[in-house]
C-alpha cells in the first residue's frame, strides 16, 4: 500500500477567492499547495473590463503570504457589453488567461451574465483569433428544465451549437457532473476539455439529503445520482488530457448557506489535495493522480508545468480534519468535509 506519494505541484484551473476579508482569509490555502489557480471573475460587481482584471489582481497580490510565489491566472466576466479591444489587449500583454461565461441567473452573482450569445459575437470572434479559452458554466437557465437535467440540456441546446460556430475556439466546460459531460468532452477532446471537482467526485444528490438538509453540500451545478459521480471518477482516474482538476472552491459565510434560500457553493480549498488523493487511491489510480492534478490543465492553456513538487501522504481522519475557517471580518466559513472522513493529507515536507 502506498502511504506517501510525490506529484508535480498541482494548480487549481477554478477557483472563487473573493474580495476584502474573504480574500484574505481564504487565498492563503489555497497558495500554500497549488502553483497557480484560474481566478473567477463573479465579484460583486463582476470583473468585466482590463481595469477591473488588473486591480482585482493587485488586492490578490496584496493577500498572498510573504514570499508566496502563487501566480493567478486572471479572468473577465463575459457579459453582452464586454469590450472585444479589452480582450485583444489582455491576450496580447498575457494579462488575460480566459474569460468567463456565465448564462444570466445559472448560478452565484451571474446576474450580469450572457442572455443572447448572438450579442457577443465579436467578443468570441476576437477569443477565437487571440486563442483565449471559453471557460463556461454549463446550465440552461429555462426554468422548465429540470435542475438536475440542466447541465445536459445545456450541451445539447448550447454548447454544442456554439462549438460549431466557433471550431477554434478552445472552450472549457467547468465542473462537469454528469455521464454526459463527460462523454461529450471525451468525444470531442482537443479544443474542448472539462474540470472536475473534488466533491463532485465524493458526493452524490442523496448525499444532500443524508440525515437531514445539508446546506454545505449544496452548489451548481447541483451533485447528481450515484451513476453520474461514477462516470466522473472514471474520468478524472481515466487518464485522458482534457479532464483536470478546477476546485470550485467557492467560499460563503456559514449564516448565507444556513438560511431560507441558501446560497449555492462548496469551500473545499484546504481539502481539496486530500480529497483527490483518496479518490484516485480508491480507485487504484494514485499514478494517474499527477496527470490530473498536475499536467493536463498547463498542457490545455499552453503553461509549462510547476518545477517544484508536494507529497502526500496517508492519514488517519482526525489529523486531516479541517475546522471553520474565520475572516476578519468574523464570518465563518465551513470546510468540505466528506462523511466518511479524509484519509490523506499534503505533507508538511
Ligand atoms: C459558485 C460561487 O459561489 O461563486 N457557486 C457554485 O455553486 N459553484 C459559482 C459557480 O461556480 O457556479
Ligand atoms: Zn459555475
Ligand atoms: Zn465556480
């Protein structure tokens, strides 16, 4: 049995910090295990323009520890206003990684996202030119479909016609949580590839409802039966290159979870090397780990890999137990935490 593994240092290709004392609070764990991570731009207001990207990334800067030498890989906010110019300017000084697409009103603070992607054609236009990736959130927003049917629909009524119309276009679909996300990513693999998380990858939909309402359990895209988190396990452990990993880390102060309409994302940062590590030890795939954690996210955005590297290692659950995490500001955050406890960690050295 394994009880200790060295992998290439990991990047997060997803990743929500926030702004003021969140930031400050939550930035630090995650800079402490990855290289790099994609910095979602769903701010309140949200990051939309060259400006808006470059002070975000100075308060970022501004929260790292001392000597940290985390690098975020910043991102706009697509929405029907954005400016084609800001894009071919962030592509060109390398500010820009990416650019986010939220459908208006699919999940937190996408208010100001996209309602007609006809109205952005010129920004995609100018993505596909500059080769700066398409990260989307894949859910249809018509509140006929069903929400756990929500991210296939989305494949078929948007993603799909969009990949057709744009075929250069490199587009991520973000936090895949079905069968058919999966497949389709894996058919259409090359400019198309997909995160994972690591809950998605430990939770199904009854899970959310074991015992009780488990608030904490809850995001979007909403986890699904048993069968799909088994199709996202063979993906991740499968060793394919157009699946890595994206933490969807997405910090909420306790009482905005713990309410009437509680508010949809999981905090998973602090664990979410330990998590992985147990998934891909369970599935007998630890020599796949550092493909996913790793490798295949840099080789997708055209990075080289980390030249340093972390271990891991086998734990029992109460040395790997992770309390709330408190900003500042006294707001409390709860760490993912799977029912059956966390067997490994990320070694001290
Ligand atoms: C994210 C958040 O809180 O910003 N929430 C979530 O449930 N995943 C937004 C997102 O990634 O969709
Ligand atoms: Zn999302
Ligand atoms: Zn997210």
């Amino acid at each position: 049995m394994t009880d200790r593994i060295e992998i290439r240092r990991p990047d997060d290709w997803h990743l929500h910090v926030r702004d003021g004392a969140m930031l400050k609070a939550t930035l630090p764990l995650s800079a402490g295990v990855f290289g790099r991570a994609i910095i979602m731009p769903n701010l309140k207001p949200p990051v939309r323009t060259l400006a808006d990207l470059r002070d975000y990334r100075k308060r970022i800067a501004a929260a790292l520890p001392a000597g940290s030498s985390f690098r975020p890989l910043m991102t706009l906010y697509l929405t029907e206003d954005t400016d084609a110019g800001d894009i071919r300017a962030g592509a060109l000084s390398g500010e820009l990684t990416a650019v986010k697409l939220y459908p208006a009103g699919a999940t937190t603070n996408s208010d100001s996202g996209v309602r007609d992607l006809e109205r952005v054609e010129n920004v995609l236009e100018a993505m596909q030119d500059a080769d700066v990736p398409l990260l989307v959130h894949g859910e249809v927003t018509d509140p006929d479909v069903d929400i756990f049917d929500r991210e296939a629909v989305f494949i078929e009524r948007v993603l799909d016609p969009l990949r057709r119309r744009y075929p250069a276009l490199r587009v991520v679909l973000e936090h895949i949580t079905t069968s058919e996300g999966a497949g389709y990513v894996m058919s259409n693999a090359g400019r198309l590839a997909a995160t994972i998380t690591p809950h998605h990858l430990m939770i199904n939909r009854t899970d959310i409802f074991r015992g009780g309402i488990r608030p904490h359990l809850y995001c979007l895209p909403v986890a699904k039966r048993e069968k799909h988190r088994l199709a996202l396990r063979r993906a991740a452990t499968s060793g394919a290159d157009c699946f890595f990993l994206g933490t969807d880390s997405a910090p909420h102060p306790v009482h905005e979870k713990e309410s009437d309409c509680g508010c949809a994302g999981v905090f998973c940062a602090p664990v979410a090397m330990a998590c992985v590590a147990q998934v891909f030890d369970e599935e007998d795939a630890l020599d796949r780990l550092e493909g996913f954690a790793s490798r295949h996210g840099p080789a997708f955005y055209g990075l080289p890999v980390n030249d340093d590297t972390i271990w891991l290692e086998r734990k029992s659950p109460e040395e790997s137990a992770f309390r709330d995490v408190e900003t500042e500001a006294k707001e409390r955050v709860r760490v993912f935490r799977p029912d059956a406890g966390l067997h490994w960690s990320v070694a001290d050295r």
